[in-house]
C-alpha cells in the first residue's frame, strides 16, 4: 500500500475569538507554551510519515510562511553569538525534508471551501491527512499515526472519533456507524455524518479535527451546497462520498485540546508547561 505523504491544514481563518491578538499575529501561531498552535499539527503529520504540508491561507497571514522558511540571516546571527542550541528550535531539521505548500483561500466560505483548494496538488486516487490545528491531540503514537495504522488495516478512508455529551453534538460533525458485524478490529464502518445537527444527533460521537481522506473526496467538494452555518462544508462531502466508499472510525487514544476557545487555549499551555520539561531561561 502507498504511504500517506500528504497533510492539509486549514490556516485561513480570521481567529476573530482571540482578537485583539489576532490583529497581527495569525491565530495559529499563537504560542503554546514557546512553540506555535500550528507547529504541533505540523510536527504530528510528519512523525506520522508526512513529506508535503499544504497550508490552506491567507495572503495576510505571511507569519505561517516565514516560521517554516529557512532564514539564513538569523541562522548566521545565532552562530555567530555562539546560541547554536537555538538553530535546532528554529530550524528543526526534521523540517528539511519537508515541502512546505501554500494554497490561498480569498473568501472564508466555509471548512469544505478550503480544503479545496488543495485539489491541484493531490491525486484522485491518493490518500492524505487533513488537520485542523485547533484541536490540540496529545498522544504516542499520536493520533495522525493511529489514522494511518487503521489506513492501513482497512484501505479505506478514515475519520478520528471521541465521545461527547448530547449537548455538545451541535457543535461538532456527528456519525452513524452501520452494522457492528464488519468492524475490522477498532476500526468501526461508518454510515453517514452530519455536520452540528441542532436537533436529534444520530450519536453522542463527533469527529475531531483529524481525517485521513481519498483524493476523490474533491469532486464531492465540488458539489456540496451551503449547509450548517451556511458554509461549505467538509462534512456534506464526506457524507456524500460514504454512499460510494467505505469509510471507517477510530475513537483515537488521546488528551484533546480544543485551542478555538480560549479555555481549551489555556489548558493546553498549562498541560504543556506541567509535562514538558521547559527551560524557563
Ligand atoms: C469542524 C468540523 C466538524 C468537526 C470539528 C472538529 O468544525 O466542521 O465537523 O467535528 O471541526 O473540531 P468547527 O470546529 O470548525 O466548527
């Protein structure tokens, strides 16, 4: 079977929750603790075998650019006043690998909109990872790994699932699962999804920001109408491509960080600063 070599993340949101921050600095680059909200999302695909990230943007938002571009002048500057402990912060080179793409997304029409954008740069056929950097998932193996460990158990397309309260259900993409009987060891066939259901969730279990999804789930995306919110969205489209191809769930091992509000934005930092050894220097 073909690796997974590709992750999509949606970067192009206004963060408009965490103005006045975010009048200048995009939402994602935010810091938890010392690193950026998005520099984890990117840091979990290419553990999990990742080679090409395609950043979904803004042409406002050039800070995400810069932080995953090589920056000769400051690598000088920090050998040249002997902090080469601090090359390796800001040039993990883990990262040299990786090619970094930008798509821009011009209007905010909704989730299904900006993934998209991407769609010249991924093959009907090929499967890739989307990550929304908002949900902060703390895990060994991570969760991008468990996705792609079922991926490979399955050959079908596969969504990461938790458990939430019927209150939260309109909050989140929410699923039906079809017959137990064809479950392929945690992996859990699914039927059909429905994006923030107001009203009778068809379950208590909702998709986190983490999919493992076929190429052909664009021409799906070509023809979703405005749904929930009136946005496009990725969840009309998955529901649509689950009439044609098998989809499975895994209720993935894992602490969630919901860093689109800011109590979730909060937790994370101190779950950080409790668990990681930091240097307070
Ligand atoms: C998006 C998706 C939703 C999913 C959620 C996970 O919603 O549309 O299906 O459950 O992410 O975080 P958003 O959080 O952008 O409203």
């Amino acid at each position: 079977m073909k690796h997974v070599t590709k992750a999509v993340l949606p970067v192009a949101g206004l963060g408009t929750r965490f103005l006045p921050a975010t009048k200048s600095i995009p939402k994602e680059m935010m810091p938890i603790v010392d690193t950026p909200l998005v520099e984890y999302a990117v840091r979990e695909a290419i553990e999990a075998g990742v080679k090409e990230i395609i950043f979904i943007t803004s042409p406002t938002k050039k800070a995400i650019e810069a932080h995953f571009s090589k920056n000769q002048e400051l690598e000088n500057l920090l050998k040249k006043s002997n902090k080469e402990s601090c090359i390796s912060k800001a040039f993990p080179k883990e990262f040299d690998e990786i090619t970094f793409h930008y798509a821009y997304q011009y209007e905010q029409l909704g989730l299904g909109h900006a993934v998209l954008q991407a769609n010249h740069l991924i093959d009907q056929d090929e499967f890739f990872l989307i990550l929304l950097a908002d949900d902060l998932l703390i895990n060994e193996p991570n969760v991008c790994k468990q996705l792609v460990e079922a991926h490979h158990k399955t050959s079908s397309s596969i969504l990461a699932l938790n458990k939430v309260s019927t209150e939260e259900t309109k909050k989140y993409g929410v699923i039906s699962f079809k017959d137990k009987a064809s479950d392929i060891s945690n992996c859990k066939p699914l039927s059909a999804i429905v994006e923030k259901p107001q009203t009778n969730p068809p379950s208590n279990i909702a998709v986190t920001g983490r999919y493992l999804l076929k190429g052909s789930i664009f021409n799906y995306l070509k023809n979703i109408k405005e749904g929930a919110q009136g946005e496009l969205q990725l969840t009309d489209a998955i529901n649509l491509a689950m009439q044609d191809n098998n989809f499975f769930g895994i209720e993935y091992e894992g602490i969630k960080f919901d860093c689109g509000s800011k109590e979730g934005f909060i937790r994370a930092n101190l779950h950080v600063a409790k668990t990681q050894k930091i240097n307070y220097e």
